[in-house]
C-alpha cells in the first residue's frame, strides 16, 4: 500500500500503486523546473561568466561554479557534488576520453544535477538583504525571478518553499501527506499546497500554470465523492 500512501489514491488507488504517481507530482516537478530555470536565468544576468575566460570558473561556465561566485560554502559544496555526479554521468554515456571534452560541461547539466533544496536554501537570509543594503541576491532579484508578481516578500517566498520542499521529500520518499501535521499544530490541507505551488508558478511563468493546472488531479483526489476512502487506508506513516 506504499503507493497508496503517497497518492492520497481513491478511485485509482490501483493505478497509483503499480505506477508510483502521486496527485502532487506533475505540481512538484513544474516548481523545480521553473524555479531553477528562473533563478539561473536572473543570475546569469547579475554574475555573467565569458567561457572564453577559463580563469573565472573551475569546470563549467556558471556563476554555479565562479571561481569568485556568489554563493556561501554548503552550497558550493553542494556544487561539487552535482559536479561529480555530471562527470560521472558523462564517463558512463561517453567514455573516459570523450567524457573530458570542455564541450560537455555545460551548464544545463550541472543546473539538472542540483536537488530542489539547493534552489529553496538560495533564498536563505544569507543571500538576502534590504532596499538600502541589498544582499547576494535578494531584494534585487525577486522581480528577475517572479517577474509577474506584484511586490514580491522574500520572507513570504521563503516560508513557502521551505514548506513545499518538505511536502516534496514526503511525496518522493512515500511518506504520507495527508492527513499529516507539521508539529506547529498547522495541518497540511492538498488543495491549499495546489494553490500555493500553482502561485508561484503563476507569478514565475504563466503558461506553465495553466498546463499543469489544468492536469492535476489534487481536486478529483480530494472531491468529498473520493476523499471518504482516504481515512480507511492503512497508513504505515
């Protein structure tokens, strides 16, 4: 019944448990993808690096991996392990020789190589800061990265993203999420996590909002016509 357990499932409790999908994935993988996106391409602008100049980044031409980047230690640490990761990615699809080609290393793949938490934990008060003396990244960049929103609080972006990092590794790990309480006597309600990561979306990339919105199936798990069979489930979380 894990499958069950991650899927809140009702009506396709079956498919759900021989497939592994959880009704939060399609919303979940939006949020990363987008965010990562976003934040990189806002970046980018403020740390530019030339490929041509090799001095000023160690393996791939990122801000991601400057030899004088913005980033804070546990994130390049962080760094060095997707580094990794890609290269031995690269070893096994292209062998050792080719797999050293400067070509390869492109951002892109050290951008998919980096979990979700890395691009939540950006926005920690270490790189933040104020209209008077801004910080790293924050305030200057919030409208880069959520261009359509209207006046953008990093605190409020903060707590919501450390909150949906935690309904993420919950849903990836088959742990249950509803019904379930975050110990501050707070409970998780499905249709409020829908909205907040469809927010977000919304104020990131329109577009990608309305796709995903539209595909969801939250709403279908959560119909009171369905939402009876959640409390007979035999949870093991």
């Amino acid at each position: 019944m894990r499958g069950a357990v991650r899927s809140l499932s009702t009506g396709d409790l079956r498919q759900s448990d021989e497939l592994g999908v959880s009704p939060f994935d399609p919303l979940l993988h939006a949020l990363e993808v987008v965010l990562r996106n976003r934040i990189d391409y806002a970046v980018s602008a403020k740390y530019p690096i030339d490929p041509d100049l090799q001095h000023s980044y160690r393996d791939f031409p990122s801000w991601l991996d400057a030899v004088d980047g913005p980033l804070i230690q546990p994130h390049v640490s962080r760094v060095e392990q997707a580094k990794e990761k890609v290269h031995r990615d690269l070893r096994r699809r292209y062998g050792p020789s080719r797999a050293r080609a400067k070509r390869l290393r492109t951002p892109g793949r050290l951008i998919a190589a980096l979990p979700f938490s890395f691009w939540v934990y950006l926005f920690d008060e270490a790189y933040s800061g104020n209209r008077a003396a801004p910080g790293r990244f924050w305030p200057d960049l919030l409208p880069s990265v959520f261009p359509y929103a209207r006046n953008p609080r990093i605190s409020q972006i903060r707590k919501r993203l450390r909150r949906l990092l935690v309904v993420r590794n919950r849903a990836m790990h088959y742990e249950r999420l509803y019904p379930y309480d975050d110990g501050k006597g707070v409970p998780w309600e499905p249709e409020e996590i829908r909205s907040d990561i469809l927010e977000l979306l919304q104020w990131m990339h329109p577009r990608a909002a309305r796709v995903v919105g539209t595909f969801d199936r939250i709403r279908y798990v959560m119909d009171p016509a369905n939402r009876r069979f959640i409390h007979w489930i035999p949870w093991r979380y």
